[in-house]
C-alpha cells in the first residue's frame, strides 16, 4: 500500500545506514495503533526523531551509562540471592514457573533503581502490572498488524474496542509506580532512585510540566523494557562441556565450597573470561530481538544503487547479522570459545570474534540505552547459577533426556 521496508542483512549495510547516516536514519515510522490509539506516544523507544527524543534519551542515558549502573550492584547482589533461593527451593520447576522467577528477579532490581520500591508485595504487583501492560504491545506493533498502520483514518470497531482497553494499561503502567515514588518521597521514606535523583533540588510545584513529563516517561520505560529476556536461556542447559569448563574456572577463582567458597561479584569479571565468552555466545547465539526496531528513512537516499525513498522503514537484521559465517564462522555452533584469545595448531594467535553486543541491541543513535545494565544483571544471574547449579535436561517417563525446545515468540521484532 505504498510502504517501502529495506532490511540490512549484512555489518556493512547497517553500519553504513544507521550509524554513519545516523542522522537520516534515526527516526520510527508512524504507529497510529500503538501510539495515538494505545496509548504509547510516551515511552522513548517509539518517539520519532526530534528535540523530545532528544531530551528523554539525555536523562535516561545519564542515569543508566557504564559508570552510573555501579550504584545498583548492591541490590542486583541482594536479588540474585533470592533467585538463587527460589531456584534451589524448586530445582525442577516448569517452564511458567521458571518464567515467573526471572521476571519477578528482572522486575525487582529496575523497580529499585527507578522507584525505590523493595516491597516484596508492592514488587509482585508492579511486576505483573508491567506484564499486563507489554503483552498487547507486543502483538499490535509490527508495522502493518492493523489496517490502521496503513490508513490513519480506516473504518472500524473492533480495533478500537481493544486500543481503548489496552491503552488504560500503558497509562497505568507509566503513572501507577510514579505515584508510588511520589507518596513515598513526601512521607520521607523514598529510597535513592531514578526518580529522586531526577527531582532533586527541583520545585516539582514551579518546574515546568515538560521536565516533569521527561522524568515520568524515562523511568517508566525503564521499567517496562528490562525484562533481561537473555537471562532465560542461563537454564535451558549448556553444552555439557561448557558448563564444566565455566565451573571449573569458576571453582578455580571462587572456592569450591565450605569456607572457601562464595557467590561470583562484579570484581571477578576479569577473572572469568570464559564466563563472560558464554555471556557473548548466548547473545549471539539466541538474539532477544531477532530483529531490531525499525528506523524510518528521513530524505531520500541512495546505498550501492539501491535507492531508499523518503518515509521508508529500514530494519537491522539483528539474527543474520549474529549468524553470518564471515564474522562469525560455524555460526550455528554454540562455541563460547570464539570470544577468547587463542591459537590455531599452527601455533599463530587467532583474534576473538566481533563483540555482539554491538548488534543485538540496536544501531546507531537508537541504541538501547539501558544495555548496560541488562548485560551487567545477565553475567551476575548466568555466573551464580552455573556456580551453584548444575544444570542437566529434563527427563521422559522412560527416564531418557529431552532436549529443550527453543521457540521465538512472535511479536513486535521478530
């Protein structure tokens, strides 16, 4: 109906379009159903190329940069002691109950950093707040799902009885938690947060309501995208022998048990290079966005004879370009190894492969800014099970193993 959607299949594609024409290529295509009918004009992520993204990605990025995540390593270390509980509590649960573990760890740690909040009450509901609210946005955003996408003033009921609802979540969603943060900071009792840290030293009664706006808005996104969906595979079961490899090193910096022994921290992260390969491997090897959200071409343009209108939406294939056997050979190996320094058998040092955290989430200036945190909150989780786990396939009746099935769920990147 007119649209024109190019999708990069290649490092060299994506890197030249969304990062060195960063500027022409910043921007999202419309989303009439999501944004103007559901609701999520506010969250960061679906926000054209303008001065407002601009703002809102300054203040979230300034609270969630390399330096500044440090600050929540005390409490990530408080919850991956009571996932580890859940987990040790329940060693063989199903896959909805493992499901509720994780998200109920990712929800606890970004509900402390953004509001402060810790209760164990007030955590589970935010938690399945935040699921109630992800779910229809998850099925309604790939471009093109509803008519509407494509005629802005299409016919119609029934997409707009289901917008009408969904959009009371998005709302609850961005407001519920902030009102949180708000009573808890005029009691007196508001923990150091996204939220306080924004507000201090402001007048919330003189500053202006676009300040006010960029605050809510940032912290609820951060909010609703950290689920750390690469946390999951940490127990679909490794390789056998990568899982040995990754307990013996880690054995050989920790302890083995008793006095000795104690949980991974953050300072071990240099000791623990075949820890941190596996982290790289499982994100190359299982994208959590197969493919990346989609840019909106500015002006026309021309790349290699291929000429690019105005309005069209260009795609980063995250998955091929994780799977491409030139970057990374035997790509569908699940080898840990191809990020480390090593040697072939003629003696010569091979160089690890591209770090694929540079592909998996995003490109160029819409990066996901809260990739930090997430790839910290995954070498804690992976690390800490694989050093007081073993992970072993499930069993049939007849007591022989099943081999995990790994399905995507279909919905806004993928």
């Amino acid at each position: 109906m007119g649209d024109h959607t190019v999708v990069l299949n290649s490092v060299k594609a994506a890197t030249e379009l969304l990062d060195h024409r960063s500027s022409n290529y910043s921007s999202r295509p419309a989303m009439h159903m999501v944004d103007d009918l559901m609701g999520w004009e506010w969250d960061l992520a679906h926000m054209p190329y303008s001065d407002r993204w601009r703002r809102h990605r300054k203040t979230f990025t300034h609270y969630f940069q390399p330096r500044a995540i440090t600050e929540y390593h005390p409490f990530q270390r408080k919850s991956i002691t009571e996932l580890l509980q859940r987990l040790l509590a329940s060693p063989d649960p199903d896959p909805v109950e493992l499901e509720g573990y994780i998200q109920h760890h990712a929800g606890s740690i970004i509900l402390r950093a953004t509001y402060g909040i810790v209760s164990p009450k007030d955590k589970e509901y935010y938690v399945d707040l935040a699921h109630r609210a992800i779910t229809p946005i998850i099925h309604a955003a790939p471009h093109g799902t509803y008519l509407v996408d494509y005629l802005p003033l299409v016919p119609g009921a029934d997409f707009k009885r289901k917008a009408k609802t969904w959009s009371k979540y998005s709302i609850e969603l961005r407001d519920q938690p902030w009102e949180k943060a708000q009573s808890e900071i005029a009691a007196g009792t508001a923990l150091p947060s996204f939220v306080t840290h924004n507000l201090e030293g402001i007048d919330t009664a003189s500053v202006s309501e676009q300040v006010i706006e960029e605050i809510k808005n940032c912290a609820g996104v951060a909010y609703l995208v950290h689920r750390s969906d690469a946390l999951r595979y940490s127990c679909l079961g490794y390789p056998p022998e990568v899982q040995k490899r990754a307990q013996k090193e880690l054995d050989s910096v920790l302890g083995t048990g008793g006095s000795n022994g104690r949980l991974p921290d953050y300072t071990d992260r240099e000791d623990l290079p075949y820890l941190s390969a596996i982290i790289s491997e499982t994100l190359r090897y299982y994208p959590v966005t197969p493919l990346a959200l989609p840019h909106a071409c500015l002006e026309d343009d021309v790349y290699e004879g291929y000429y690019i209108p105005r309005g069209a939406t260009v795609i980063g294939n995250s998955w091929a370009i994780l799977h491409d056997e030139k970057l990374y050979p035997d790509p569908m190996t699940y080898n840990p190894s191809r990020f480390l320094k090593r040697k072939a058998d003629s003696g010569k040092e091979i160089e690890p492969q591209p770090n694929p955290a540079s592909y998996a989430f995003g490109f160029g200036r819409r990066i996901c800014p809260g990739r930090w945190l997430a790839l910290d909150t995954s070498w804690l989780v992976i690390s800490s099970i694989l050093a007081t786990c073993t992970i072993e396939k499930a069993l049939d009746s007849n007591g022989k193993e099943m081999e995990p099935l790994v399905e995507y769920e279909r919905g806004l990147v993928e």
